[in-house]
C-alpha cells in the first residue's frame, strides 16, 4: 500500500488504498494553496479541487419526490444528486441520464426518488489521489462521483473534466519545469 496513495472507493463500506508513486514538484502561483501544497507532497488529493467540488454538490432527501431530484439537476453544472438518509449519510445517487432514461420510458413522474437512484455508490474521499480517481472515472465511464467524509456524508461532486483541468495544470507545470532543467535555467 502506498503512503501517499489512494484510490477510488466503491460502496459505503471503506477506503481502499492503491499504491501511487510520488514525484517531486514544486508551487505554481496558477494552483490554489491547497493544489500547490498537495504538489509539493508529489499527489495531487480531491481537496485540492474544494471550492469546485462543494459548488457541484446537490443532496436531497431519500424520500423526497423526484420533482425535488429534477429541479436539483436542472441547475447549471450539476450532473448528480446525493440521496441521503435523515441524518445526512448518503443511501444513493441519481443522476441526469437516471432521470431520463426513466422519463423517456414513461416512467411516473410521482416516483420517490429511492426507486430510481442507484444504490451502489462509487465514491471518493477528500484525501484520495486525484489522478487514481481520474483513471477509475474513465475506466468506468463515469462523469461524476460523490466525494464522501469518513462519516459517508456529502462533502461535494467531483466531475471528470474538473479532474482532468487540474491534471492537464499539474502535467504542464511539470513540462515547463524540466523544460527549464533541460535548457539549464534551473527550477523558477
């Protein structure tokens, strides 16, 4: 198991660990604090991506009606919902394609929320590896996926492009970094 690495957790159940290999790095006035502390630790962690992952995440009620679902991802940038139990553990997901899929089928449009939304959460957590999450994201064709704490309460959505901008920024620091090594300017 890796010190630094994590990897994408599936169910409510727990965290899996993977192994990841660190890189050294340095800041980049570009990245937020907590994307340039997480470089210099080599990983890039899902908090780094805070203030767009809290912005993405919708949660309702696991008995709400699905109006309450619809309206939620009706809403610019938001591809899922969080489904959760009274005391804020999430039960589930349901997102845009779920809802359409059920309408599109004619499905009833009064239908609770709990008979639609997926059980099965695929899920990540604030400290996991950024890139790991990435990977299982496109491996299983996933656009978005809940950032869950400890306690499996909704702390925010990450959604893939988000994930990838933030790679795309770290890999090319990382160019523009050996490119000035190379050329013989040092690290600046």
């Amino acid at each position: 198991m890796g010190q630094n690495g994590a990897c994408l957790c599936a169910i409510l159940t727990g965290r899996a660990k993977a192994p990841s290999s660190a890189t050294d790095t340095v800041t980049d006035p570009s990245l937020p604090a907590a994307a340039e502390r997480r470089s210099q630790e080599g990983v890039m962690r899902i908090d780094s991506l805070h203030p767009v992952i809290s912005a993405r995440l919708m949660v309702v009620d696991v008995d709400a009606p699905l109006r309450s679902a619809a309206l939620s991802l009706s809403r610019p940038a938001i591809g899922l919902v969080v489904v959760c139990h009274g005391s804020g553990e999430a039960a589930g997901v349901l997102s845009k394609s779920d809802l359409v899929r059920h309408l599109a089928n004619s499905g009833p449009t009064e239908a609770p929320i709990a008979a639609l939304m997926s059980r099965s959460i695929v899920s990540c957590g604030p400290d996991d590896d950024l890139h790991s999450v990435w990977q299982t994201m496109a491996a299983q064709g996933l656009q978005n996926v809940p950032v869950l704490g400890a306690d499996s309460k909704p702390l925010g959505v990450l959604d893939i492009r988000d994930a990838m901008k933030a790679l795309f920024k770290q890999e090319e620091l990382q160019e523009r970094l050996l490119a000035n090594y190379i050329s013989g300017i040092g690290y600046q």
